[in-house]
C-alpha cells in the first residue's frame, strides 16, 4: 500500500523544484542584461546605443521582482500604486523647487517624462522601497529600526548611483556638483516610504529581490571604479 505521506509530498517537491528553476531562470535573465549594460556603458565605442535600452532593463527588472511576489493582494497593489505615485510626485516638487534634492534636471536616457520627470522614476522609487523594505526584513529588529536600515540601504545605492547617473545624462546637477542635500532628502523620502511598506498589510517575501539589490550595486559601483 502506497504510503499517503509520499503522496503529498511529491507535488510539494515538485513545485519547490520549479520554483526554483523559476529563480534561476529570472537570475539568468537580469545577470544577462546588466552584464551586457555594463561591458556597453563601460567598454564600448558607443554607449548611447546601450542607453537606448536603460528604460527597458528597468521596467524588466521590476517585472520579474513583482511576478516573484508570493501573494499580491489588494494591499500590496495599493503599495505599488502609492510609492510609484509618491515617488514620483517628490522628484516633481524636487525638480521644480530644489527643496527636496537640491537642484537638478532630467536628461532623455530614462524615456518619457512628464512635468519634467521621467515617469519610469516613480518605478525605480518603488523597485528600490521594495527590495531594501524585503533586505531589512531578515533582521531580527522593531520595525522602525528595519525601516531605517532599509532606507539606508536605498541611499548607498543612490551613492554609487548618483557619479554614473550625471555621466550618462539620467539627470544633472546644477554647478555639476552633487550636494549632500540629495543624500538626506532621500534618507527622509525613503523612511517614509519604508513605514509605509511596514504598515502595509502583505506577505513581505521575495526570493529574488537580495539578488537584484546586489546586482544594482555592483553594477553601479563597477562602473564608477572603470569611469
């Protein structure tokens, strides 16, 4: 007689083994492109043919993050709405005021803008609030302390981000010179929006999002060490 416990566990092996398969396969697709970015950007005669295609890894990368959320729910689209939006709606008041990040504007390699702002930047706001919210969630720690450390961990990147960002024109600073007002406005936007991702009411797991936030820091620290 079959034993009933081998029956249950064969399709949850299974499922396990193909979601694995998945992960792999997502790794494989992202390592691809950024790797391609990167040898483009940093090697290559001509890297505006490779900026060409920023806004497609970005909407790419968010793609395969989201599609590896385990249950999205009305609370988590709400979240995704509300950070994309917010996010957004910072840099166009940042843009236009200089009150936020000091001031800046805009070049073409992030596509369509509207107000000033390329709308991929309310993406990115949200790709980054997520992946660093799900890194700070292995800590052991009160929640307001994870949103810190979250939120610091989405300024690093922004460190390594901001000297590649200015060379191949995703925005400038006026007097070319990155101020320390852009640090701490992101610290301050990027807690909040860390609250907001600890209030929200969703399943807070993503196998794929601590491979994307080194992926994104390394590429962008790579490239400012061959600049």
């Amino acid at each position: 007689m079959p034993d009933p416990t081998q029956q249950y566990l064969a399709p949850a092996t299974t499922q396990l083994s193909a979601q694995r398969r998945r992960l792999r396969v997502a790794q494989g697709v992202l390592l691809l492109f950024h790797i391609t970015g990167f040898l483009g950007l940093g090697f290559s005669e001509n890297p505006a043919f490779y900026l060409q295609f920023v806004p497609l890894n970005l909407l790419l990368t968010v793609g395969l993050l989201l599609a590896f959320q385990p249950n999205r729910s009305v609370a988590f689209v709400w979240f995704c709405l509300v950070t994309t939006a917010v996010g957004f709606f910072v840099e166009v008041v940042g843009v236009r005021t200089g009150l936020v990040f000091g001031f800046y504007k805009y070049g073409p390699t992030l596509g369509l803008q509207w107000i000033g702002v390329p709308l991929l930047v309310g993406v990115n706001w949200l790709m980054l609030t997520y992946t660093t919210g799900i890194l700070a969630r292995y800590l052991p720690v009160p929640a307001f302390v994870r949103a810190l450390v979250a939120a610091l961990l989405m300024v690093g990147l922004d460190a390594c981000l901001e000297p590649i960002a200015v060379r191949y024109n995703f925005w400038q600073w006026r007097f070319d010179v990155i101020p320390l007002q852009n640090f701490k406005g992101w610290f301050m936007v990027s807690l909040i929006l860390q609250v907001f991702f600890n209030r929200s009411d969703f399943v807070k797991r993503n196998e794929l999002a601590p491979f994307i936030y080194m992926l994104q820091l390394l590429f962008f620290f790579g490239l400012g060490l061959i600049g």
